[in-house]
C-alpha cells in the first residue's frame, strides 16, 4: 500500500483496522490499484472479488481476511 499512497509512509506505519479511505486517503482508483498488486502478490484473481466484495474491503485487515479466503481456494 505504501507503494500505492506514495506519501512517505513506510509499511509498517499501517494499522490493519484503520479505515483506507478515511485515514489513509486511499482513493477508489489507487484503492483497485492497490488490490491490483495485492492480488498479485497473493497468486489471486481480482476477478475472484464482485464489486460488493472490493466495496466492503475497508480495512487493511479485510483486504487480507479476503485474500486469504481466495488463497486458500486457490491452493486445494
């Protein structure tokens, strides 16, 4: 995410229940970014996420709760 932001945060300044928006102004189009790489990292589709899924993604904490999830179908 620190990628993404670009603002000098390092990436263990993020707390995993902080809202990405409101806190971090993550924006919509860096927050699909973010997910973009996130994904990747994760060997994830994004298409493996519906719109309401990405929508609920607030925290940094459900972004990896959800990742998992996927990952986890993924790797049986």
């Amino acid at each position: 995410m620190a990628r993404v932001l670009g603002d000098g945060l390092a990436p263990g300044a993020f707390e995993p229940d902080r809202d990405l928006a409101d806190d971090y102004g993550l924006t919509s189009m860096k927050k699909v970014m973010f997910l973009m790489a996130a994904c990747d990292d994760a060997g994830v589709a994004l298409e493996s996420f519906t719109e309401p899924d990405v929508a609920a993604m607030r925290t940094l904490r459900d972004v990896t709760s959800a990742l998992a999830r996927h990952a986890g179908a993924v790797a049986r």
